[in-house]
C-alpha cells in the first residue's frame, strides 16, 4: 500500500502542539488594520486551537502529525 500524501496547504496553516493539539492563526489581521482596536489586534495575534469538531478532518489531511 503506498504512503499516504501530506496535503501541503493544510500542513501551513496548521501546527501540532506538544500534547497533540492543532494550532491554527486567527483571521482578519492581513490588511485594513488601521479601523481595528489595539486590543482586539493583540487577541488576534496569538495562534489559537482548532474546535474538536475540526480535529478530525484537519487529521484526517496530516497523517504524519
């Protein structure tokens, strides 16, 4: 049986925790920044995890996490 394939996109969007989570970035933080709150740009600076409902289809894409 061949190996299975990494899917490449996912792999850069998405990180592994030491526990086996999924890290992921926050969204809206690319360009029109200037109209947004400095404490909401500091929240979204910080990677945040994936919800257990997406765990297993983000999985299912890295099989060598």
């Amino acid at each position: 049986m061949p190996k299975m394939k990494t899917r490449k996109a996912t792999a850069k969007r998405f990180r592994f925790t030491g526990k086996g989570k999924i890290r992921r970035a926050h969204a809206f933080r690319s360009h029109l920044l200037s109209g947004r709150a400095p404490k909401r740009m500091r929240r979204l600076k910080r990677p945040d995890l994936v919800s257990p409902s997406d765990e297993e289809k983000i999985k299912r894409l890295l099989p060598y996490g």
